[in-house]
C-alpha cells in the first residue's frame, strides 16, 4: 500500500523551522511520506508567522499553492497566526484544520482523519492558558550539521510593536535535565552545531532557578566533538559569565545576534525596550573587546510610528559607527491588539521601503568589511554534506560562510581553514587542518 505524504510550509522565525520539523516527526512516526511542497500530498501542514504584515497575506497564497498541487489536500494551519487570528484563518477556502501554539504538537490527538470537510476544526488554547512547553529540534532526517534546539518559549516582555507574547504566552523553559538528554539525542544523531533557540532565549530558566549561563556551563561539559550557537540574545541578558564563557570556551561560537530596533533614544523608549543606546554601546564595545573574532549580529525596525528622518538618521548613523558585523533589518507594520498600532506620526510606506534598503545596503558593507578584515586569518569551520559545483560549504565558529573544494572526508566536520578571498556573501579557504572542539 502507498504511503500517505505530507508536506510542510513554514514562515518566520528559527524556532518555527524547528518547530515544523518535530511535527514532521510525528508524521514519519505514523507511516507518512514526507515530500517537497511543490508536490501532491494529501495533508499540507503551514506554520505560520505573525511578526510581520507579508507572513500573513503569504497564509492564503501558500493554502492556493497546496490546492493547485491537490484540490482534495487536508489543509492544517497552525503557529502563530493560528493562535491569534483562528476564525480568520478558518475563513480561507480550503482550510480543514486551525491549530493554536498547543495543538500543533497534538495533531494526531485533535483530528481523526484527514478527510476533508466543512466548516473547518478550529483548535486553539487562549493565550493566557498556554502554560506547557513543548520541546522541538530538527531531526535526523532533515540531513544538516546544524540541529537547532528549542528551550524556551514564550515572552514576558511588553514590547509595544510585538504580537509574540500574544501568539505564545508568558515565558518558560524546558526542564534543564530534559535539556541535557535531549542535547545527547542530537549529538547521538549525528549533529555537531546545535543552536539554541526560543522567543526570548536569554530569559532562559527562572522557574527552574537557573539563567542560561547556569545551564551553557553544563552542555559545554557534556563530551563530545561539538559546538553551541545562541540564536539571539536580548542586550540585558547578555551577562558577564555569557561573554567570559565565549571568550574561553571553544564550545560556544564567537558569534551573538544581539537585537537593538531602534538607535534613537526616543524610538527606543515608544518601543518599551528594556535598555538604552548608551546601554547598547556599552555592551557592544565589551564583547568586541573581550571575545577574539567576534561577530555580532543585530536586529533593527524602521518605520515605527514617530520615527522622524532625525531618528532614522540617529539609527543609521549609530550602526554605522558599531563594530557590528552585519543587520536583520525590519520594516515596521501595523500589528492588532499592540500599543504602537495607536501611536501617532505614521511613517509612509514608500519612506519605511527607503529607509529598510539603506539599512540593507549599510548590511552589505558591514558584513564586507568584516569579511575582509578576516583574510589570512585561521578559524574553525564545520562543512555541510551538500556539494555544489565541486564545493563543500559550511559555517565558521563566528558565522562566515566559507567554501572550499568538495572532499567527502571533509563533510560534518571541524576543520580549521585559513580566509583567502572574499566572493559576494562567501569566502574561500583553504584547508590547515582538521580540528577538535573538546
């Protein structure tokens, strides 16, 4: 008998991809065929977004996309968009199945069959219940080096721009001694780079009395050959322990994505960020000082109701002055049920698209620049199993990409290289020798 086939569709952030690939788990666990979304399936399961205005529209776009491929496809809705707006989503002609941040891990539980019919099942948790954590990381048959590892979900902050803690939940963490066996299962599967990711990562722990440092200090003791990489940390979790353990500890990247949103004072404060632009510089220029080859990351927003040409000007000409390596850059859009939504001095939507492109652009060099300054030096690099044109790609400890000729001796391993020349947004290398993290 042919295997039923699935296939995922999956917006936003890090932490849905793993997400996504837990519950394609399920699916393998029940006799499914995982295939590619251009493909016919008879379930497509869409893990959505609502961080911006695009995620959403994306939703039916991606439901038509399914429909073409199968016109008879059981078509499951979850994430956070599910969460949020479910009678919505329900509404879209060819949704069978809206599932809420719970019940995406409950599909097998919630729905009997996958035949299709009306109206649609809408399962969804209230926000103010989501209590329960839900562990998720990528899994041996997705074939990457890289596992990434949800530890945290939820978010206590009031960011007055973001619908997270609205789609999520207040914050939790998985056990920590759930934490440490399920690192060794990845490790066991093969993974060598494990990123940790969450809604807010560096609020690891609290009901466990532990911080995240507490819980980094007994991974990196776990043997074996591997490496651990912080998705992002928020500037005031980032703390001193955090820092002196990347800067001695081969085990933790020298790499921190670091949100910043807004480099004008007056932005910063409409935003209810927990920090100040003298806050961020200060943290900045540390692990600069103290972490060899460092690269940083950083997320900014433009457009956001208020934001005059001065204060993008502010931002602009604050990054530009960081030691930064390079932008996550987000153009601001209108978000139901948030503070700013109410906010006064709307910001044209060409102006926002101007003002994202000369951040993109300020990216570009950055990350250049960086790139440039790392010529000749010798770095840790993990290769990836794919060949392309006769090259082997991988990352290096402080996040730049590097390719070298393909060599199968090579793939899933640690290999200390040496910068030769920068190519667009790669560098190539050629190989030292092989290298231990442990």
């Amino acid at each position: 008998m042919e295997k039923q086939k699935v296939a995922f569709y999956t917006l936003g952030c890090k932490l849905n991809y793993s997400e996504t690939s837990t519950i394609s788990k399920q699916f393998l666990e029940k006799g499914f065929e995982v295939v590619d979304y251009n493909n016919a399936a008879q379930v497509y399961v869409i893990n959505t977004c609502t961080v911006t205005e695009n995620a959403e529209k994306d939703c039916r776009q991606i439901v038509r996309r399914a429909l073409r491929n199968n016109p008879n496809a059981y078509i499951i809705v979850t994430g956070c968009y599910a969460q949020l707006r479910p009678q919505e989503i329900a509404s879209i002609e060819g949704v069978d199945a809206v599932l809420g941040s719970n019940e995406k891990f409950e599909i097998f539980d919630k729905l009997n069959s996958f035949n299709k019919h009306l109206p649609s099942c809408v399962y969804v948790t209230p926000t103010e219940k989501l209590n329960s954590f839900h562990s998720a990381f990528t899994v041996e048959e997705d074939s990457r080096t890289r596992a990434f590892f949800k530890i945290q979900d939820g978010c206590d902050y009031k960011c007055s721009f973001c619908t997270i803690p609205l789609a999520r939940g207040k914050s939790r963490s998985l056990n920590p001694d759930e934490v440490k066996l399920q690192f060794k299962k990845i490790l066991e599967s093969g993974f060598k780079e494990i990123i940790l990711t969450g809604v807010n990562v560096g609020d690891y722990g609290k009901s466990f009395q532990k911080n995240l440092a507490s819980l980094l200090k007994e991974l990196i003791s776990i043997q074996g050959e591997f490496r651990i990489r912080i998705s992002s940390i928020e500037p005031n979790l980032l703390s001193d322990e955090i820092i002196e353990m990347a800067s001695s500890e081969e085990k933790i990247c020298k790499h921190f994505h670091i949100p910043l949103q807004s480099g004008s004072p007056k932005i910063l404060r409409l935003m209810q960020r927990r920090y100040t632009v003298e806050d961020y510089q200060t943290l900045i220029l540390k692990v600069i000082k103290n972490i060899k080859d460092l690269a940083v990351g950083v997320d900014v927003i433009v457009g956001f109701p208020g934001e005059t040409e001065d204060d993008f000007l502010q931002t602009y000409n604050f990054i530009k002055e960081l030691p930064v390596t390079y932008l996550h850059v987000f153009t601001y859009s209108e978000r139901p049920n948030t503070k700013a939504i109410n906010l006064d001095g709307v910001v044209d939507i060409n102006e926002r698209k101007k003002r994202n492109n000369m951040l993109r652009i300020l990216s570009e060099k950055k990350r250049n620049e960086f790139y440039n300054n790392s010529i000749d030096k010798e770095l840790i690099a993990l290769f990836e199993h794919e060949e392309n044109n006769g090259l082997i790609k991988g990352f290096t400890s402080n996040y730049i990409r590097v390719q070298s000729k393909f060599n199968a001796n090579l793939i899933n391993k640690f290999v200390k290289v040496r910068i030769k020349e920068v190519k667009g947004n790669i560098c190539t290398t050629e190989i030292v020798n092989s290298a231990q993290t442990n």
